[in-house]
C-alpha cells in the first residue's frame, strides 16, 4: 500500500493552502501582521488545526504570504527590461509599480517589523535594485531620461506613494497613477 493520498484529497489539500494564503492576505492587509491564525482560519473557512498543518507557525505563513507580494514587484520590472522599446517600458513599469505600492498598504514594513527574520530581506533588496537598476540603465541609452535620474529616485518615488491617504484603495490607487504621469513627467529629458 502506497502513502500517496487521492487525488481528490490533494487537490483539497491544494486549495486549502490557496485559501490560506489569500485569507492570510486580506486579514494581514487590513489588520497587519499581528492578526490572529483564528481570523485567517475564519476568512479562509477552514480551522485553526488546517492553517497549522499547512503552516506550522505563523511566521512561515507570513513568510509565504510576502514572498508571493513582491512576485508581482519582480514580474513587473521584469516585463518592463523586455519591453523592446525601452522608454514604453519604463513608463508601464513605473505605473504599475506605483499602482502596486498603494495595494500594499505598507504591508511591507509591517511584515519585516513583525517578522524581521522570516525572510532574507538583504538579498530580496539586492535583486530589486538590481533589476531596477537595469531597468534604468536601458532606458537611458536611449537618451528619454534625464542622465541624473537614479536607482534611488525610483525607490523614493515608492516611498512616496506610501504616504497617499485616501478614504478608499481606488482612490490611493487612482493618487498613485496621478503620481506616476508626474514622475514620468519629470524623469523625462526635456527636447532640446
């Protein structure tokens, strides 16, 4: 007899952990990183016992849940170096990277506060200043950007968008496209 479990109980199993982790999202979007397992258990309508046995502490968890927030930062940047024309490219990713700042209602920093050894925070920085910097760095071999612009202008013009307030998301939302033509805008090399 084999331990491998029906298909139907693994597929469950799968859709569990999927619950969990997008009910662990909106209860750490809306109540932070401190949230209790039992409101996740609820929003994900599965028992404490369940969140456990797929996630055997509230840290790793968390952990998952972050990991799979900063997924979309990289696709992003991603798609923004493939872009074949450098300068579309630029202007998309800085849209989205705006518009995904004000969806993360600074979860961010309240993750790495709550759980400051979940994940290695160092190297996820160095990635995404790397990518960013590659971003920059084709976009102005093209003369489009003003040569001062740096990696650091692009994350202050994240930070930025964290100080939005708005009485709904579609409004931070809206704020941070605004923000991003602006920006844009002011990265941009005058004619001359």
């Amino acid at each position: 007899m084999t331990d491998r479990l029906p298909h139907g109980r693994r597929s469950e199993a799968r859709d569990n952990r999927g619950l969990i982790v997008d009910a662990a999202r909106a209860t750490f979007l809306t109540d932070g990183p401190a949230a209790p397992i039992r409101e996740i258990a609820r929003r994900a309508q599965v028992s404490p016992a369940t969140v456990y046995r797929h996630f055997p502490t509230k840290e790793t968890l968390a952990a998952e849940v972050f990991t799979e927030q900063t997924r979309p930062w990289w696709s992003i940047v991603d798609s923004g170096i493939a872009d074949p024309d450098p300068w579309r490219g630029f202007c998309l990713a800085i849209e989205k990277l705006c518009a995904r700042q004000a969806l993360d209602r600074e979860f961010t920093t309240a993750f790495k506060s709550e759980f400051p050894h979940a994940v290695d925070f160092a190297a996820m920085r160095a990635r995404s200043l790397a990518s960013a910097a590659e971003l920059l760095r084709r976009v102005k071999a093209t003369g489009r950007v003003r040569p001062e612009v740096a990696v650091d202008d692009l994350v202050l013009m994240l930070t930025a968008v964290n100080g939005f307030r708005a009485s709904t998301l579609a409004g931070r939302v809206a704020a941070s496209q605004r923000f991003a033509r602006f920006v844009i805008h002011g990265f941009a090399q005058p004619p001359a």
